[in-house]
C-alpha cells in the first residue's frame, strides 16, 4: 500500500486573476460552495474582480498542475 502524499501548490499573485476565472468556469466558486445570500454575495464579488481583472486569452498559465494518485 502506498503512503498518501500531500502537495503544495504555490501560486504566483500575477496568477490570481487567472485561476478566478478558471475556478468560476468549473463552477467552483462561493455560490456553489456555500449555498446563501452570503455565498451568493461573496461570489458576485469575485465576478466583478474577474470582470475588473484583463487576462489576454493567448496567455499561458503561470502555474502547472501535477495528477496526484493515491
């Protein structure tokens, strides 16, 4: 049996922006995770910081995710 292993992912502030708009559109977000006035509050302010925030669509991302198997 193997030894569950725990990983760190370290993402740069320039990122930010990028990761937001990613999340929303895997519909993870405030409104999905904490179902309410207040979820739905939060997550309408994260809307408007992704609306705020310009990401060129050509960009790349500055982060890498690794498949973790357990």
């Amino acid at each position: 049996m193997q030894t569950p292993v725990l990983y760190k992912i370290t993402i740069t502030p320039e990122a930010h922006p990028f990761v937001l708009r990613e999340l929303h559109r895997m519909n993870i977000n405030h409104a999905s995770l904490f179902p309410g006035l207040d979820g739905l509050a939060l997550s309408l302010t994260t809307v408007s910081k992704i609306a705020a925030t310009t990401v060129p669509a050509n960009r790349t991302p500055d982060y890498e995710f690794e498949q973790v198997r357990f």
